[in-house]
DNA sequence: CCTTGTGTTCTCCG
DNA sequence: CCGGAGAACACAAG
C-alpha cells in the first residue's frame, strides 16, 4: 500500500532517474488505466520531455515540456512505477502480495519479477529517446494515470488535499485546525486527505499506537495535549519511513529492487493477536472506517 | 469472504 | 427543501 513515504521514495528515485529524458514511444496495454483515449494519450506525450517530478498526498505528479502538462499517477493500492535502462532496474515500485504470511521474504520473488518485465500486470510502458524504459504495473487496475494542464493541477491541489507532512505547513496548529470540530472517529479523521495529506491505513495505525491514542476516539475529543502528541508521532513516524525508504508490508520495492525497510519497525500493524510492545496485552484487530484497524485496548486510552 | 485509496452515492440532521 | 458532514458503497482481482 503506497502512502505517503513510498510515493516520495518512488519520486526521489525518479527524479534522478528520468529528469531529462524524452518520450520516444508509449504502450497501452490497458486502456482502463489512462484517464485518456490512448490515441490523444500518444499525442500529448510522444515527443515531451520530464522536467519535474513533484508530489502531493500519494499523488505523483510529472511534468511535461515543451508543453507544460502534467502527468499524475496515481498508485492506489497495487500500483508500481519501475524503470529499467536496458536490462538493468533502477527505480522500484509498489504491489501487493504477503511477505509475512510468506515468512517475511519477498527479495526471491521481486527479483524474478522485475527482471521479466513487461510482465501481466504491466498497463503501460514508456519508452525514453536513450532506450531506458518506465514501466506501469498494477495488478488490481485501481492506479491510473491522468493528463492535465497547470491550471486543473493547481485546482486538484488546492482542493482534494490538506496539510502536507513534512512541510513547513504542517505545524502543530494547522494540525489541530484541520481536525478541529470532526465529529467523525480519529482514524477516519486521519485517513481523509482533505484534513492531513499523505497518511494511510498502516501509519495511521502506527502513529496512533505512538501516541497511545485509540483509534476510535472521536476527532474532537482530542485534547491540546493529546493533539501535541498525536502531531509530534506522525511527525516522526513519517520522517522515519521515509528514511528507511517506505514500508514492505507486501511487495514494494526500491531503486534497487530491495523493499522498505520500515517494515522492520512496524509496531502494531498487522499483528493482531499479539503482544502490545508496550503493556504485552494482546493487541486487536477491527474494522474501523472501514479498514483493518490495528490497537491496543489497554494502552491506547 | 478478505485486503485498501479514493471517488461517488446515500443518509442523516439542523 | 437545502447544505454539509459523515457513513456506506463501488471498484478490482487474487
């Protein structure tokens, strides 16, 4: 599941990597995926140069010249973006798969996967004037790539999505603004884009567990220290994540075909039925929002 | 049946 | 009846 660390992993990886290059060629395999007739799709982007890679939530957004559009990938849940010069793999991606029920091992299977690509789940490949080529996977068909102009940019921008993390935006004060009167459970309230940007099931979960704050509190029930606390976790929770490169919990890779590391540091997510790392109560699993939730009835008041 | 990010639709309430 | 908030559903495929 991409969020917010794995996207800008994925952007940083890219922007090294593709910052320059121009499109020669373009495959569609899967009309679904582009938001686009494929035959305007190839005239927009046949010819056009990256000049940016930026990103807003788990929004990449890639910039086009000479033109001056955008292209927005979205991963969703099983989206990757993999980019391979020749037989060599430089930049990784996200899909879904199992690695703990596995036994904690994906390095085997990613490997044979990104050495075979195209593979099935490849929906659309770019292919750069210098031969490198940028691959678009996604298994379950929820991603999708997306055209626009600066103006509908800065219009998705201003309006789908709220304080960024990460930012110098998101001080403690924006923080309890944007969560100031939701009446609305505080995991729901965290998972809504329009309030915080970038957070999702996983490290929303974890920032609660760090902040010793259940899941199923209302938003507004929340006091100045509590709120302090919560905005201090995510802080680090999502500094942390993105240093170790985004989260594995199934199939992401990196720039190297390696998965996340934060993984290793997951503390609550996923582990339903076993011991809180803090009070050694036995961690639940409900449905929240939702979504799977992850907490500690006992420690998380 | 389960999994999740987000867009859409439904429902509730004042 | 309207607007807004929040909840519920839809989507896909393994």
């Amino acid at each position: 599941m991409p969020e917010l660390p794995e996207v800008e992993t994925i952007r940083r990886d890219l922007e090294v990597k593709i910052v320059g290059h121009r499109i020669k060629d373009l495959k569609i395999l899967s009309v679904k995926t582009v938001a686009l007739a494929p035959a305007v799709f190839y005239k927009n982007l046949i010819g056009q140069r990256i000049s940016k890679v930026l990103r807003r939530a788990k929004l990449l957004i890639i910039r086009l010249e000479p033109s001056n559009k955008y292209l927005l990938v979205h991963l969703k849940m099983t989206g990757q973006l993999i980019y391979k010069v020749k037989n060599k793999l430089i930049v990784g991606g996200h899909s879904s798969g199992n690695y703990r029920s596995g036994g904690r091992n994906v390095d085997a299977d990613d490997s044979k996967n990104l050495n075979d690509l195209p593979n099935k789940h490849t929906r659309v490949i770019f292919t750069f004037t210098n031969s490198s080529q940028l691959f678009f996977n996604d298994l379950r068909k929820f991603g999708y790539l997306k055209l626009v102009t600066e103006l509908e940019l800065e219009g998705i921008v201003r309006n789908s999505y709220g304080i960024e993390p990460l930012t110098k935006e998101f001080s403690l004060i924006n923080f309890s603004q944007a969560l100031k009167g939701k009446k609305t459970n505080i995991k729901a309230a965290l998972l809504n884009q329009k309030n915080i940007a970038g957070l999702g099931n996983i490290y929303v979960d974890e920032s609660l567990f760090a902040a010793r704050i259940n899941p199923k509190r209302r938003a507004d029930s929340l006091k100045p220290g509590e709120l302090k606390v919560l905005w201090l976790a995510i802080t680090k929770i999502i500094k942390r994540a993105v240093e170790y490169r985004g989260t594995t919990f199934n199939n992401y890779v990196d720039s190297a075909g390696r998965q996340g590391n934060f993984f290793k540091l997951l503390k609550i997510y996923g582990r339903g039925g076993e011991k809180c790392p803090r009070c050694h109560n036995p961690i639940k699993k409900i449905k929240l929002a939702g979504r799977g939730t992850h907490y500690c009835p006992v420690c998380q008041l």
